[in-house]
C-alpha cells in the first residue's frame, strides 16, 4: 500500500479536502490528480504517488486537511490496465458498445470531478463551453466559478465559498492579534519612468511594481525588523527577503503569490518571476508552494485606482506590508537653479502599516525614507 499524504506547503492556512478526482477501485497512474485540496489561497491538486488502484480515502470531502496528513492509500500490487478491463468487464456486457457522451456534452465529462459536476448542475452550465485550466484540460471548480461569475445575473447574492471565508477569518485574526500603526510618504518615480522606458526600447519588458519589489528588498537594510514577525519569546528575522505580492482575482478575491529571496535577485529577474506568478495566479494555477513563506507583503493599489489606502492589514503575522498607490502626474515644488520652481512629475503615495510589537516609528520611517530614495535616485538619466 502506498500513502497519499497532504502536501507540507502549507504555511499558516487550514486546507479541507474540496473533491476527490477519483472513487475507490478506481485506476490510477502515476502523477493522475486524486484529490483537490483548498486553502484561503489556492486549490491545488495531489497527484498520485503510485500507480494502481485506489484502495482507501480515509480524508473525504469538507475534511481538515493539515500538512501530512494521511488522505488514503494506493493498492501499487494492481496493475492499473487490469483494473480498469475489469470494471469495463463489470459495466458492459461482451460485445457492448462503448459509453458514448451525450449529445452537446463535452467528451470529457466523464471526468469532471463531484463537486464540479454538482455545480454545473447547480446552476445549469454546460460543460462543453468552458474551457478547463486543470491537468490535461480537466474543468475545475475555479473554472465553474469563472464562467458563473461572467454570466451571472446582476444583483444575485453571492454565496460565501471557502476562499472568501478563510480571508474574512484571517482579517479579524490578523486585526484583533496586530497593533496596526501606518506612516504615510510621497514618491516622486521620474527616475524609475525613464529607466523603465530605457529598457523597453531593449525590448526588456518591466512594471512598476518590479521596480517596487527590488526597492522593497534593498530598502531592508536600513530596518531589518520590518522583514521579520513577531514571536512569543523573540523578534524573528529570516535569512532572506521572501516578498509577496497581493493579486486580485476580481470577484474571487486575492492571492498573494511570493517572490524568493528577492534581495538576491535582479531587477529583470525579480521582473520575470513576478510575470510568471501573475499569470498563473489568474489562470488558477499556483501551487501552495507559490504563496507561502513570505516575510513582507507589497498592496498596490493604484492599480484599480486608489490614491491611498491605510491601514492595510497585515499579512499572517508578518511585521510589515507597503501599500502603494495610484500613480499620476502632479504639480509640485522642487528647486531648479537654485530657486523654487512648480514642476509636474508622476507621484504616488506609500504607506507602510507596522505591527508595532515588532518595530516602533523611528524604524517605520527609517524604512520609507530609504525607500523613496531608492525610487527616486533610481540609476540612469532624470527629467
């Protein structure tokens, strides 16, 4: 027998078991999706770890499902193929047409998981016409809820799923555990809207928030604490600049996707991987492994619009989160040989919002002045 377990990628969220892929006496082969597991952040799929047939679930559906976890076992002494002539045996008489899909159904419908298959019954979509993101083109729940989300009725009431309940449970815990406190700063990005232009005429795609991300991560020096978290006997601080990026998913609220080691990488690297993240978080492809461990948190929200938003909460006992916001040209005062001059140049409000167990003001704002600098002195030609 072999064990499927939970995967240990799991930092700080509870995982229930949302569906399983498979029915015991089922064949499986190696790597076939077996379950689906959901935590506030992500589905993600366990793989099989054998091939054979699936001889026990011991964790079935709405089940907690914590790192390590026992989920069932894989009988590896059947031989896949076997298994699946013999249940074709049980099915059909000798000499039986095959099963054949019906008429305006997807041929993989077969394969969709219960709690897919509950929910497209549930509000009466047809399969054949979305197009599945999972394994092998499998429809998901998070695809389901896509195609219900874009034809949906306006002014329906939106049922709370999983997601949206254990980021509602972690905002209160989050607010009730932390001493939100938040500084407010002005960026002035000439220097990173040059530079960022130079480099797309080298074909060297970036965005602004990959510029904020390395800044985040050389800004670190000047207040090591706001990259660590709060401990019962101790201030804990990593080895490394692990940065998350909140992501919106419109209706289906936010992950928060994290860039490794970000005070080790380049500006096109830390580019590169944000690009990467992005999209496979709106694809609902992350894994567990993607959004867990990080030690700071960066929420922009200009890009929907915001001039500022403050306080923004903390993220799983982190000490620190930036928010950022709208960037848009303004009139301000600079001085221009020697004398004071009205200027326009694109400017953006920063905050960051501290756990003030873990760092006071003097550090907060030691923190953002270097940040700005960093913004604002960027390398390169300045209008």
């Amino acid at each position: 027998m072999i064990d499927i377990l939970v995967p240990d990628e799991q930092e700080g969220t509870q995982a229930v078991v949302r569906a399983w892929l498979k029915q015991v006496g089922d064949a499986v082969r190696e790597n076939d999706p077996l379950v689906e597991l959901e935590t506030d952040k992500v589905t993600q799929e366990v793989p099989a770890p054998a091939a054979g047939v699936l001889a026990e679930i011991l964790l079935d559906t709405d089940a907690e499902a914590v790192p390590g976890a026992l989920l069932g076992r894989i009988d590896a002494s059947r031989s896949p193929a076997k298994a699946g002539a013999q249940d074709a045996k049980r099915e059909a008489p000798a000499g039986a047409p095959g099963p054949r899909p019906s008429p305006g159904h997807s041929e993989h419908e077969t394969r969709l998981s219960p709690s897919v298959r509950r929910a497209l019954q549930q509000h009466g979509i047809d399969p054949s016409r979305i197009a599945g993101s999972g394994r092998g083109g499998r429809i998901t729940r998070e695809d389901v809820e896509r195609a219900l989300a874009e034809t949906g009725p306006a002014g329906a009431d939106i049922a709370h799923d999983r997601m949206r309940l254990k980021i509602a449970e972690n905002m209160v815990r989050a607010v009730a555990e932390a001493p939100h406190v938040t500084a407010v700063f002005e960026a002035d990005f000439s220097a990173i809207a040059t530079h960022k232009a130079a480099m797309a005429e080298k074909r060297a795609k970036l965005s602004y928030t990959a510029y904020i991300v390395k800044a985040a991560a050389d800004a670190m020096a000047a207040a090591p604490a706001i990259n660590g978290r709060w401990e019962d006997d101790r201030i804990a601080i990593p080895p490394t600049i692990d940065i998350g990026v909140g992501t919106a998913l419109d209706e289906k609220g936010l992950v928060v996707p994290v860039v490794r080691d970000a005070g080790s990488l380049s500006l096109e690297t830390i580019g590169e991987r944000l690009e990467d993240l992005t999209r496979r978080a709106r694809d609902g492809k992350l894994t567990g492994g993607d959004v867990s461990g990080g030690s700071f948190t960066i929420s922009n929200h200009g890009v929907s619009g915001s001039l500022l938003a403050a306080p923004i909460i903390l993220h799983q006992g982190q000490a620190a989160i930036l928010g950022v916001g709208k960037l848009e040209k303004r009139v301000v005062v600079r001085e221009v040989d020697g004398a004071d001059a009205m200027v326009i140049r694109p400017m953006a409000y920063v905050t960051l919002t501290i756990d003030h167990r873990v760092v006071d003001g003097h550090q907060t704002n030691a923190w953002l002045t270097r940040f700005v600098e960093i913004i604002e002195g960027w390398p390169g030609p300045r209008p």
